[in-house]
C-alpha cells in the first residue's frame, strides 16, 4: 500500500474511532458506571451515604434455598409490601433490591428489573395505593401509609422513576433528594469516596452484600458483655469498615471482613471473636447442631483487617428447624 494511502486510511480509522467514542460518552455517561455490585443509578446517592447493602434477587429467587426454607413457608414480608404499595411481584419483575443511608429513617432502595412501567403506574397513582406530584422534572407518587404503621427499614412513602428499568422508593424527602441529586443540583456518591473503596471489595457475584464506612461503624457498641460472664465485658477495637458477602448455593455462605487501625487491633478482634465462638461451643455442649454450627465458622486477622468466614450446609440447617 502506498504511504499516502496509508496515512489516509489510519487518519480515518482515528476519526472514526474517535467519533464512536464521543458517542459513546454521550449515550453511556462515564459518570454513571458502576460502583463495584452497585449499578451507574447509584451515584445519584448522597454523598453522606454511610452503608449499602444488596440483593440479587432472582440468583435468591431460583436457589434451592428459597425454595427449600421461604416458599416452603411463606414469602417474605417485604415482597408483599413491595407487590402491594406497586403492583411489582419482586419473584417475576426484580432483578435486584439496593438499599443505602446514612441513619435509619433516610433510606432509599433502587428496584432494578424488568417491569412495565406504565402498568406500575396506573398502581401507583390509583386512589387506593397513593397520589401524584412531581419534583425536580419528574412524576413522584406519594404511597399510602406512615412511619407508624411500618417497621424499621425504608419507609415505603414516596416512589419515582429513574429510569425504565429502575424505580426508587423511600421517605418523601428522600426521594425528593434522590430527584435532586439526579438533576445536578447536588453531588452524589463519587467513585473516590470511602464508601466507593469498600464497595470494590465487595466479591462479585454474590446473592448478597452489605458495606458500611466508619462513620457508621462509629456508632457501634463498643463495650459489650461477655455471654455468660456475670459482669465481665467485651472492648470492642474500633472498626474502619465492613464488607460482608454471601450466597446461598450450594450452601448458605458468609465472608465478612471487618477493617481496624492497626495489626494490634486486628489481632485483639480476632481473638475476642474466636472467644466468644469458643464459650458458644461450650454452651452448645447439649446441642450437637448448635456445635456444628460453630464449628462452620473460622476466624482469621491479616495486617489490619479481620475475616469471618462462615458456611453452612442445608443439612445443618435442617437440625436447626423447629420440628412440627
């Protein structure tokens, strides 16, 4: 091939390549990818977010798991609030349930899946479930019900849509901030945050998970009495953060990893922990299950941080069942 031709057809390919990528930054938005588990929805959290936590549900759903111990019984209670507040059956139209806050009245979930959005709706704002508003360019539908007739847990007050795929619901002044968040007035959950550092721990995958930074972690206990041990009590080190994950095939697993400030406290923690798993082993000396069940679980330290690692076979589950 000729040099000039050459130089034509890289210079081409350049711009094209080029073209394609200011494209692809318009319609992607680099400033909403993904956070670790938590989808490019999730930086319009506020940036005072304190704890995150996850659920795959359909991975939940379609496990022998859920079959073998909730359907078995009966679905969980916040399924049935969520079907009846939107009309969305969380075991058909859900993909996944992100929760996040920074105390415990301000909390939103993002509802992730495949729904119809102009059925929701049509629930939403009938006269039986809510009403209708807007706020900050969006329809906001303010759900029936109050901070007294529910438990803790996000508060079922307001919802709105974020996009086709994603519903947000929470406290009327939470969404509210949410939709204002969305609309640039304030900054969210940035990818430097210390929160956004633990969520890239988080294992990929997993049924479920949950981060928490240290100003939440701060308001932990941190004496705590020993099981058993009259007035004797626990110091707890101060944690720096928590990144638990778990599934639930082909046995219920847990790993959790608790940060301190140094490999002293990482250490005293480990210890503290093996401990209590070994005065539990001695109370449980008439009750095998309850021994195998701590036997399930190992405790490590590494540098400053503390691992709990915890598996639990259906089997041992099934010993700890309520006979009927």
């Amino acid at each position: 091939m000729p040099r000039s031709r050459l130089i034509v057809v890289v210079a081409g390919a350049v711009v094209t390549l080029g073209i394609l990528g200011a494209v692809g930054a318009f319609l992607l938005d680099p400033t909403r990818s993904a956070i670790g588990p938590l989808p490019g929805q999730g930086v319009w959290l506020a940036s005072e977010t304190r704890y995150v936590m996850g659920l795959d549900v359909q991975r939940l759903v379609h496990s022998a798991f859920f079959a073998r111990y909730v359907r078995s019984g009966a679905r969980p209670r916040s399924f049935l609030e969520l079907q009846a507040k939107t009309g969305l059956d969380p075991e058909r139209d859900v993909q996944s349930i992100i929760v996040a806050g920074q105390g415990k009245d301000d909390s939103v979930a993002l509802v992730l899946g495949s729904f119809d959005r102009e059925t929701l709706a049509r629930v939403m704002g009938s006269p039986e479930v809510g009403t209708v508003a807007s706020h900050s360019g969006a329809t906001l539908y303010l759900l029936a019900g109050n901070d007294q007739d529910q438990g803790p847990g996000v508060k079922l007050h307001a919802a709105t849509f974020l996009d086709d795929t994603t519903l947000a619901l929470g406290s009327r002044p939470a969404i509210e901030a949410l939709l204002g968040r969305r609309a640039g007035r304030e900054p969210g959950l940035g990818q430097g945050s210390s929160l956004a550092k633990l969520l890239g721990r988080v294992k990929p995958g997993s049924t479920f998970w949950m981060v928490g930074d240290p100003s939440l972690l701060a308001n932990l206990p941190q004496v705590l009495p020993v099981p058993g041990g009259g007035q004797d009590r626990l110091t707890i080190p101060g944690l720096l953060g928590l990144v638990v994950a778990g599934d639930v095939e082909p046995q219920v697993s847990l790993d959790l990893v608790a940060d301190t400030k140094d490999e002293a406290a990482a250490r005293n923690l480990a210890d503290m922990a093996r401990g209590l798993l070994a005065l539990a082993t001695m109370q449980a000396s008439q009750r095998p299950e309850l021994k195998a069940l701590t036997s399930a679980i190992s405790v490590t330290s590494e540098q400053s941080s503390v691992r709990v690692i915890a598996r639990f076979p259906y089997a041992m589950l099934d010993l700890l069942r309520p006979v009927s």
